[in-house]
C-alpha cells in the first residue's frame, strides 16, 4: 500500500523540529515504515539550493527567482525522494512543503496564489499531503524563539508585517481545505501541542 504523506507548516520559531521528531517517534512505536526530510532541501541539490535561499547576500533574490528556486528543489526532491519512498509504502514527514510558498512567495512577497498554483500543477501534478499540521503562532513570540538560536538567515530578517502575511495565509489555507489541514495552537504548552499533533496521525495509522 502507497504510504502516507504528511507535511508540517507554520511561522519562524513555531516548534516544527520538536514535532516532526514527535511524530517519527509515534510511527516509529507504530511500526510504520517512514522517513523525515525538508524543504527547500532532502536532495544534495535541494540542500544546495536551500544555501543559496537563506544566505544574507548583497544582491537581493527577486520574489520569482525565489519561487523558481523553492519548485527546482522541490521537483528533485518528490523525484528522488518523496515519491519513490510513497510508492514503497513508506510514509514521508516533510517539514514544510507547497503551502509554504503559498504563505511565504505568494502572500509575504506578494506574488499571489496564481503562479504558485501554476508550478504546483507542473511540478506535482495530482500529487498532495494526505495531512497536514500548521502550527500557528503570533510572529513575535516565534521570531523571539528564533533570535535565542544565534545568527538571522535571510527569510527571519523579514519585517513583522512580512509573517502577519505569512500567517494569514496559512489560516487561509487551513480554513479553505479542512479535509486535509489542522490548524494548531502552537502557543499552547509543548505538551498541549504534541497531543494535537498526534490525534490526526492515531487516525491515519488507524485507517491503514
Ligand atoms: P525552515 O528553516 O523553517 O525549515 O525553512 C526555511 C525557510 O524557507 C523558511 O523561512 C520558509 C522558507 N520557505 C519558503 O519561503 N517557501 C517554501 O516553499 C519553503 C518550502 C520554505
């Protein structure tokens, strides 16, 4: 049977990490086959990519330079990675995925949900999570998470109206396709949030 794929969203400093590590433990106790992976990243292309997308350099990424760049990594990585570990049966956690650019290229810069939805149709064809988790939290309490973890990369240096966007955006989305996304409280205590985290995976695991 084809495996599950599951996604993790949500704002700088939303506690994604501890819960993508939550989650591999629960299948892992399950006995379900499953990797974790990431994007921009998972490939060695993907990862190089990703340095380039998060650097602080002198000239500035245009808005659809950074789009291009989020699909290329994208396309490589379901290539390598996503789709052929879904068709061995294995379950993907990926820590952010296409409703990332939906939030951070088309809302946060501005660029809309047309061209995203474009690339998604060409790079993916039919292929969604089967769930996805968005941690959701105000941008300042996730930003001074994110300042205590050392250096700012590109996308943390953003100004607050830029994650008001992103957040927005995210709700959106959660809101639009209730089927597939559970909006979380991620300003609830750790524990709190890891139980929310879980409930949709008992399921899932539970429906195989
Ligand atoms: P992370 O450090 O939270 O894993 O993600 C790196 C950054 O990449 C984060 O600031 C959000 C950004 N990003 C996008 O802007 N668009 C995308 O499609 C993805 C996957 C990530």
């Amino acid at each position: 049977m084809r495996g599950r794929f599951i996604t993790i969203e949500g704002g700088e400093g939303a506690g994604k990490s501890t819960n993508v590590a939550l989650m591999a433990d629960f299948l892992r106790a399950a006995g379900v086959a499953h990797l974790t992976t990431r994007e921009p990243g998972g490939t060695r292309l993907g990862e190089l990519v990703r340095e380039l997308l998060l650097a602080v350099t002198a000239e500035p990424i245009v808005p659809l330079a950074e789009l291009l760049l989020m699909f290329a990594a994208r396309a490589q990585h379901l290539a390598q990675v996503v789709v052929p570990a879904l068709e061995a049966g294995t379950w993907v956690i990926c820590d952010r995925f296409t409703d990332a650019s939906y939030a951070y290229q088309g809302a946060g810069r501005e660029l809309g949900e047309a061209p995203v939805a474009a690339l998604e149709q060409l790079v993916q064809g039919e292929l969604r999570p089967d769930l996805t988790l968005i941690l959701d939290l105000d941008p300042e309490r996730g930003l001074a998470r994110v300042q205590q973890r050392g250096p700012l990369d590109r996308f943390e240096r953003e100004q607050r109206a830029f994650f008001v966007r992103v957040r927005t955006a995210y709700q959106r989305r959660a809101l639009a396709d209730p089927v597939r996304c559970r909006l979380i409280d991620a300003g609830q205590t750790p524990e709190q949030v890891g139980e929310a985290v879980l409930a949709p995976l008992h399921d899932l695991v539970g429906g195989q």
